[in-house]
C-alpha cells in the first residue's frame, strides 16, 4: 500500500524542542498535524512512527518524542500527494516554517489547530483512520 498520511499529536504544554538543524522551536500546547508520504510501504512508514524506539531520523521524530499520537488518517494513492494536502492544511491551520519540507518547496509540512479542524480536512481528504495503537 502506498500513500499519504496525517499524524495526529497532541502536545500538552508548550514546550522548546530542538529539531536536529531547524534549531531549538518554541512549539505552543495544543493540537499538531503532520502530513507525510510512502510511496514504497505505507503501512511500514505508519508503523515506525508509533514505535517509540526509534532512530531520530526526520523532524517529525523529534516532536513525536514530546507529543503523543492521538490519531492517523491515511490515503491510498500511487503519486507523491503530500505536497497538495500540505497546501490544503495550510489554507485552515497555523503552520510550523519549514518543518518536514526540506525536500520540497512547500512552506510547512507540520501544522497547528484545534483538533475538530483537523478531523474536518482530514475528512474533506477523503483519508481514512488508521488503527492507532501506541503500547509498542
């Protein structure tokens, strides 16, 4: 299965958090969504991201280690989506510059709101919950 994916965090209160070269982000309490993409194992790429042993490899990792996952959507596709639904989000949510874009010319791939505003564009996407389970 190949595809896009939105993680779904919730980061209980502000917090500092240094992001490998990004520097130190000064990221606010609330409600974080994180759009990414797999076109080689979708539900591998999915299943790293709820480990909690993991290489810190992308930006994401380093804001996963302080805030949990409280959902995922995902959508099948076969082309590299991620890009138009970063520009979706960023139509309805406060974006993070430059975080999880380095290898695009999207603004942001990281974006903050309230959760009902999140569930809406997901929903909007057409993508589907993905069953979440963060014991590993």
């Amino acid at each position: 299965m190949n595809g896009a994916y939105l993680l779904l965090m919730h980061l209980p209160k502000n917090t500092a958090i240094p992001v490998g070269k990004q520097g130190t982000i000064a990221f606010d309490q609330g409600y974080y969504v994180y759009v990414g993409s797999a076109l080689n194992g979708l539900d591998q790429r999915i299943q790293r991201h709820l480990r909690k042993q993991k290489k810190i490899h992308w930006h994401i990792d380093y804001l996963l280690s302080h805030a949990p996952l409280v959902a995922i959507f995902y959508k099948e596709h076969q082309e590299r989506e991620e890009c138009i639904i970063a520009q979706t989000l960023e139509h309805r949510l406060s974006a993070i510059p430059g975080f999880g874009c380095s290898d695009c010319s999207c603004r942001s791939h990281l974006f903050h709101g309230s959760f009902e505003d999140i569930a809406k564009v997901a929903s909007a996407l057409q993508m589907k919950p993905y069953p979440v389970n963060t014991k590993s």
